[in-house]
C-alpha cells in the first residue's frame, strides 16, 4: 500500500483561502516545501487566492518600482523623534545659525542613496528597473539560487562593457549590497556577479536615467 | 477578527468548488466529454495563472492546451494511481511544464552565444499593451506611496523592497506585532482600493471555449 507522505499543515485563514502571511511569502518565493504544495494545489483552483496573488506581486512590484527613490529606511524617522530629540535639534539649529553656518553648505550635504533591487524575474511583470542619475545610489543583489561563496565580486559595466564601478562584498541572506556614492551618469548598465575565480554567475540590467 | 484575516480583503468569494476528484477522473478514464470539460473548468484559470506568472504571456494559450493534453492522456493511460491526489498530479505537470520550458530557454541561449553569426532572437520586450499597463502599475504605485502615511510607506518600503522581516521591521520601528500587521495591511489596502479592479481582471481571463481542443483519447 502506498503511504502518502505527511504534509506540514498550511495555515488557511476562515478554513477557506490561504492566510495574508502565507501569500506574502509565497509572493517573495520563502514558503518552504510542504506548504507550498499545499498552497500551490489550492491556488491551481482558487479563484480568489489568484487575484490576491496577483494584487500582491501588483505591490511588491510597484514598491520595488517607486518605493526605491523615495525613502532609505535606514533613516531616522521624523515622527519618532522623542520631544527631547526635537527640542535639541531646535537648539542646535539656532546655535547653527547664530554660528553664521551658510545654509548653501547644508543644502549640499550628501544625498541619501537611491535604493535598487536587482533581481532575476519571469513573468509579465519583469523589466529593467531604473535609478536616478547623479544621487548616491545603493545596489541590492539577489543571489537567490547562486552558488554560496563567503565573498562574491561585483562589477558595473557601462552599455559599451567599459567597467564603471568593482567591489568584492559579503553576501548577507541571499543579497549583495554595494554603494556608489558618486552614482551613475544616465545610460544603460550591466551589474556582474562573479565567483572569487572571477566567473559570471549572474548578470543584470540596470537603467539610470537623468 | 484577525488582521491576517481573508476577510480583510473583502473577498466574500467561496473558496474553490472541488468537484468529487475520482468522479471525475473516472470520467475522463471511460473518455467522457462531460468530465475532459469539467477538467477544464476547474483548472484552466489556475493553470493560465501559474503558467504566465511563472513563464509569462509568451505561448500561453499553447501552454495551456499542452498541460491539459498530457494531464487527460495520462489520466486515460491510467498512471494517476490516487484520483484524490488528482490537484497534486495537475501542479507536477505543470512544474515539469515550466521547468522544460526553462530548461528550454538556456539551451536556446547558449546555443545562440555559441554561434559567431546573426540570427533571430525572439523579442522579449513588453508589447505596446504590455508598456502601457506596466506603466499604468507604475503611477498608480507612485500614486500610492505618495499619498500614504510616511509610516505606512516606510513599513511597505522595508517589507517589499528591503526584504526586512517582520521582526526586524517592528523592532526598528518600535511596532508590535499586530500594529505591524495592521498597518501593513492598511498600507496594501489602500492598493487594492486603487487598483485591484485594473491589475486582476487583466491577468488571465477564463475562456470556455477552448476545452473542447484537447482531443479525445487516441
């Protein structure tokens, strides 16, 4: 007699559709195998659970989109600052400018860097994702389904395979991430991913527009 | 109520009707025309789904046709031993589907990298339709980040963007658990009230009137 194999339950949200958190990961390719049969054989006739799926891969893909160039989280949130926090910043800037600090030199401070998730897609909802020119620009690498090295090195070649930018980086989950500071002046790139040998593992489009 | 919760979404859809799975194999097994169209019914929209999502609109209506084909044959040979496991047998031939077409695709292009000579390489960039939705996506996105609390949009930043786990997310934000789930929600929600009518109708529409290509058995 064959014994089918013991799934690990999926969680199914009012005993009908998967949950919000089980699309999300699936979405985000981390449901882990028992579950994402069970998940998979409902989505083949669930109608609903599609077009959550689809309205979920709408976000991620509309956040990868736009939400690069508008925020690095990283930064300090202003509406978390503590009354002291705000109270302090207030003193510092009457201290600035009683100091007579030019305004011009704060206006020119760094700007934050552009955030660009690379990464390899199917589907209708893969393009060439785009940065903007002449700001800082911070570049995430999937390496999701590469062989694991402890270092991997990183090149970006102008559309004429000229090499603007090189950095050997440690992944940190399944992602490589690297900074330009200065940027990257309009055009068409390629970002390179190669072993410690120095052999193309991967490589991704990347458009800076002016 | 829960804030995971189907509910949320304000989907009052049942979830799937699953016919009785060895009724309908058995019909598909005696050849029945009846059960080849309830195979059809119940799977076409899923299986258009997945495929696209995985491979995207290129060929797809051949895809289609091509699974339900070698599901119906192989259920007419007899190898679906479990007719409760049909679901399971549907999504390992559609795997198979899109793992061959994968495997398909790098063999193609390193046959093609081999070459030193011109050749025709398939334009894989998106159609006019394809442009205009995908920008269409794209201003809505921005319409919506700008117009959402610079809390939510950073929640959805860390989330989507920056692959943050919920943990961290909370941690780094002074959230709990459920004000996470919460606003998160909240946050997608307001996608959804903007542009799930134009992003989900437009994906896969279920045509009828192709079950009857798949052949009978030979």
């Amino acid at each position: 007699m064959v014994r089918r194999k013991e799934y690990a339950k999926l969680e199914f949200a009012d005993g009908c559709h998967a949950t919000d958190d089980a699309l999300e990961q699936y979405a985000m390719g981390r449901l882990p195998e028992p579950q994402l049969a069970e998940f998979e054989e409902h989505l083949l006739v669930c109608e609903s659970c599609q077009d959550r799926l689809a309205l979920e891969d709408s976000i991620r893909q509309g956040v990868r989109d736009k939400g690069a160039a508008l925020q690095q989280p990283h930064d300090v949130a202003w509406w978390r600052l503590p009354r002291l926090a705000w109270a302090a910043g207030l003193v510092a800037v009457g201290l600035a400018v009683f100091a007579g600090i030019e305004w011009h030199s704060v206006r020119h401070s760094p700007a934050t860097p552009a955030v660009i998730l690379l990464q390899t897609t199917r589907g209708t909802e893969g393009t060439t994702p785009a940065a903007p020119a002449g700001r800082p620009l911070t570049v995430v690498l999937d390496l999701t389904g590469l062989q694991q090295f402890s270092e991997y090195k990183l090149e970006i070649v102008d559309a004429a395979g000229h090499s603007v930018f090189q950095a050997s980086r440690a992944p940190q989950v399944d992602k490589l991430q690297a900074t330009l500071s200065r940027g990257l002046a309009a055009g068409a790139y390629f970002v390179r991913v190669y072993n410690p040998a120095r052999e193309l593992l991967r490589e991704y489009a990347l458009v800076v527009r002016g | 109520m829960m804030v995971n919760d189907i509910a949320d979404t304000e989907d009052d859809r049942p979830a799937s009707a699953q016919p009785c799975w060895a009724a309908l194999v058995e019909k598909i097994r005696q050849n029945d025309p009846d059960g080849l169209e309830e195979l059809y019914r119940v799977f076409s929209r899923g299986v258009r789904f997945y495929l696209c999502r995985q491979l995207g609109p290129q060929d797809l209506d051949d895809r289609v046709h091509d699974t339900f084909l070698i599901v119906a044959q192989a259920i007419q040979r007899g190898e679906l031993r479990e007719p409760d496991r049909l679901m399971g047998y549907v999504r390992t031939i559609v795997r198979r589907q899109v793992a061959a077409q994968i495997e398909d695709n790098v063999l193609s292009r390193k046959q093609q990298f081999d070459l030193d000579w011109g050749l025709a390489v398939r334009d894989t960039g998106s159609n006019p339709e394809q442009a205009a939705i995908r920008q269409e996506n794209q201003q809505l996105a921005a319409k919506v980040l700008k117009s959402i609390a610079p809390r939510d949009r950073e929640i959805l930043i860390r989330f989507y963007l920056w692959e943050q786990p919920a943990e961290q997310i909370c941690t780094e934000m002074g959230l709990t658990d459920t004000q996470f789930r919460l606003l998160k929600s909240r946050a997608k929600a307001r996608f959804g009230l903007l542009g799930k009518r134009k992003v989900t109708r437009r994906l896969v529409p279920f045509d009828e009137r192709n079950w009857r290509e798949i052949p009978l058995k030979r």
